[in-house]
C-alpha cells in the first residue's frame, strides 16, 4: 500500500552507499572534492547504485565530529581539494607536498588543519593579489557573496573573531563582540576584515567543487543524500548570531541542552550539551531559520536526512550543569506545525526520518502522518523474536533499510561480537553460515521490501571494527577512517555484481 502524507515521496525502489566525503581515498590526508570524488560516483554509476549518503558537511568544532558543526549553512573547507587552486595559479604544486606525508588510511585531524589551513589563505592572498573576479567552472565571487549574504556575513564574522580570540567560545569573547549585532559595531569589525573575507573565499570554493560533483553526480543517476542534525552547537555561528532563537539565559549560557536517556548506545543517555531551539519563538515568524536552512540544504544535496527525527516530536531536555543526562524530561516539539511550513516554502522537499532509538508510538504515527520515510537497521534486528519491527519480512516500502549507520559498528565487527544466540538467529533467517556476514546483510537489503537499500562502503569493502566510524558517547577517535587508494581499486570489480542484484531485485 502507497504512504500518504504531504511529504511522501519515495515511490521508486533504489539502492545507495554510505561514505563521507572525508573517508574517500587520496593523497592530500582527507578526501577532498577532487578526482576520487568522481571516480566514486562512477563506481556507482557502474554498480547501478542510484543514491550517495554523506554525512553533514559543515566545519567541524569539538572532536572533529560532522554533528558538532561550527555553522549549519557552512561547508567544510578542509573538504577543499586544492589542485584547482595550482591550476588556477592560487597554488604551486611543491606547496601540496607536505600533505603528501599524511596517512592515508585515517584522517590525522589535528596534522591536517595544521598544513592545510594556511595553503588556503595563501591560495586566498593570491586570488586577492591578482584581483580575480572568479575561478573557471565556478560563480562570480561577489554573486556567491550576495546569494549567501544572510548566512555567510555572520559565519565569516564569527570566524574571524573566534580566530583573534585564540578559538575561545564566543560566550567568553569580549562583551562588545558577544552578539553579531554588537560585533559590527566593535573596534574589531574594521580590524578582522581581511579574515572574514578569507572565510567567504573558502566557502565560495567549496561550493563551488562541490555544485561541480553534484551536477556529475546527477548526470550520472546518482541522488545525493545529505545529512541535517536536528541541533546546532552551541559554539557555533547560528547561536551566536541568533540567540533570540535558543533558551539562552545570557551570553553563551544555556537553560537546558539536548540529548537522549538512556538507551542501546548508553547506560546514562547522552548528553549532547546542544542548546534547544525556543520553538515558539520560531512559529512566530513561520519558522524562517528552518526554511533557510534546508533551502541551503538542498542547494548541496537532492534529500535530506532529519537527524534524530523524535525530537521534533518531543525532545530530551536537560538541565544546564546536570552530571549526565538521566536528570532530563521530555518536552514538546513543534509537530506538524514545522513541516506544514516546510511543504509550502519547499513543496518538493525530499526529507527521511532517522526514527531510531527508544521511541513510543506516537512517533511512527507522527512520522507516516507526514508520509516520510523511516529507518530500519538490521544490526537491532535480530535481538528478539519474529514481531522485532527491523526485520525485514516487517519492513515497509516506505522505509530505508540499512545494515547499519555511521554509528553502528560495521556488519563484521557487528556480528564478532554479537551473542552466540543472536548469530545463531542471523544464521538461521539469512539461511547463511556467516562466513560473508557483510555481504549476506547487503543481499537482504536488495531483498527487503524498502524501497531504499542503503550500505556504508565498509560493509561493501567487508571491513572489521578497525574501520568503524564513530562510537557513540566517546569523544575522541572518531570520524577518522578513509579507504586506501588500493582498497578501492579492488573494490572495482563488485560492480557487475551490484548490478545484477539491483536488476534482480528491482533497484
């Protein structure tokens, strides 16, 4: 039977993969926006794969975590690949060579910003130097500048400042520079101009590589699968320049922040420490923020992944100050109000609900009333009996199906240390004798009646724990893995394969 909803759109059967930009293989220490980008999309092209998920792609802030972004409307210029940048004259290619050194099966985070950062702002004194209007391939500077204008000015404002403050928290920046407002007003708005405008340049590249993969990635019948987190950071530019927007009891202090209790993932919850939106004040202006945001979205992307999906429902409000987060209760969210706004001001919004975690039914109610598309992971699937809604003979056409996300363990490391009793329940309903465990998860998902299969690229590459991507509730060591350059090329030649599944199963 069809999902109904104003916002029902997946109709059609597909397949996808999960990989961050930062996990794709190179040599410049991080996956960039370059060649490898394209050789990926058409490894999907070839392998009749149809959609690439990503994860968030702002600038990161405290673990380097894509979910702890330093803007929601921002892009990461560590994601910039900095060959056009010789190309164009902005670079010389000897000015690469000491990225050349960094590893290549991790992201070394720390080693990165400390090369990469100034090889931008070189490639930004030369730009300015030779008193260029625009790259080739990519929009005149000034038009992206006044396009962007209502995000970008604060974002490279609070660039600027965070860096002439030593990368303090804005709610310990002086008082004259606490808000935006205040800060055009400063002595210090004169002083850091030249740094703001290295931080629009940044984001004018970035755009400008990532508008180029996109259009590829769309010419060649891949959809891009974009990621947005329900809350912001508190250091980041959105509260900062909109604290009006927030429960905020002064400058840089929260009444209450996010997170989730206890669950799979922890025995104490999790603190998230994300201040919460003041919704009221939001509907009282149709929710602006939310539509800006999302239009920005999808200017990257083609759908767009609702991170933690409940919490427009109700949300986990915790105490400023608690210890952890079981001192919280739930508070209501706006509901339907939000996406009713969001179907008039984006009548063509692609969105997926992540509807994981401890849930009631309200919320599968909340979700299939809109007609979005929830997610099942098969990792939870086989823990209890045949009523345990992720398996797949529950599954509905109107879900997304997955082995696991980003913060799942891989399919290998998955199934390593599962019980013996719960292996013996995958065995038995994949008829399978787990020896190709990753693989056996990813032909279910061709199989399952989801309209959407999605796998991460390390259950494709049939990786161990080593490869995982994050761990929930631990701050350090995440988000480092990438795929070797080796590793992939002999990942090549699963692609046939991948295409006879998806014929044989309809995606």
């Amino acid at each position: 039977m069809a999902a109904k909803g104003s916002l029902n759109w997946l109709k059609d059967r597909s397949a996808g993969v999960l990989l961050h930009p930062t996990s794709l293989h190179g040599e410049q220490g991080v996956g960039v926006l370059g060649a490898t980008a394209y050789s990926f999309i058409n490894f999907l092209a070839d392998a009749g794969i149809k959609n690439w998920q990503i994860l968030p792609l702002v600038p990161t802030g405290f673990g380097d975590s894509p979910y702890s972004g330093l803007s929601a409307f921002a892009g990461n210029p560590l994601l910039i690949d900095l060959v056009p940048l010789v190309e164009n004259g902005l670079l010389r290619s000897n000015d690469l060579e000491p990225l050349m050194g960094l590893p290549r099966d991790h992201v070394d985070f720390v080693s990165l910003a400390r090369i990469k950062w100034p090889l931008l702002g070189l490639a930004y004194k030369n730009f300015k130097k030779h008193k260029r209007a625009y790259l080739p391939n990519y929009s005149r500077y000034s038009d992206f500048k006044k396009k962007h204008e209502s995000w970008l000015e604060p974002f490279c404002a609070y660039m600027a400042l965070k860096n002439r403050f030593n990368g303090a928290f804005w709610g310990d920046w002086p008082l004259d520079c606490r808000t935006f407002d205040a800060a055009k007003k400063s002595i210090h708005w004169k002083a850091t101009a030249d740094d703001r405008d290295a931080h629009a340049f940044y984001q004018y590249v970035f755009f400008g590589q990532w508008s180029q993969i996109k259009a590829y990635a769309n010419t060649s019948g891949v959809s891009i699968i974009g990621d947005a987190p329900i809350f912001v950071a508190l250091d980041s530019a959105d509260v900062w320049a909109h604290p009006e927007l927030f429960e905020m009891s002064g400058s840089g202090v929260p009444t209450h922040v996010a997170g989730v209790p206890p669950d799979y993932f922890s025995e104490t919850g999790q603190m998230w420490g994300n201040p919460l939106y003041d919704w009221k004040r939001m509907k009282a202006d149709g929710y602006q923020w939310w539509i800006d945001r999302l239009n920005c979205n999808f200017e990257l992307v083609d759908i767009v992944r609702l991170d933690h999906f409940r919490g427009f429902y109700d949300y986990w409000k915790i105490p400023q100050g608690s210890e952890d987060a079981r001192s919280g209760k739930w508070a209501q969210g706006p509901k339907d109000d939000l996406f009713k706004a969001i179907k008039k001001q984006i009548p063509d919004a692609k969105l997926i609900a992540e509807d994981l975690g401890e849930i009631h039914d309200k919320i599968p109610a909340f979700r299939d009333r809109l007609g979005l598309p929830g997610m099942a992971i098969l990792h939870f699937a086989f823990g209890g009996g045949a009523e345990n809604l992720y398996l797949p003979h529950n599954l509905v056409p109107n879900s997304v199906v997955y082995p696991g996300t980003h913060d799942n363990d891989t399919t290998h490391g998955w199934y390593a240390s599962a019980s013996a009793a719960e292996q013996d329940r995958v065995r038995r309903y994949l008829r399978v004798d787990g020896s190709d465990i990753a693989w056996d998860m990813i032909r279910i998902c061709y199989q399952s009646p989801s309209n959407l299969a999605i796998f991460a690229m390390q259950d494709l590459m049939a990786l161990g724990t080593e490869a995982r991507m994050n761990a929930p509730g631990t701050a350090q060591g995440n988000w480092q893995w990438r795929m070797t350059p080796e590793a992939f090329d002999n990942q090549q030649g699963c692609a046939s394969y991948l295409k006879g599944l998806g014929k044989l199963y309809g995606r």
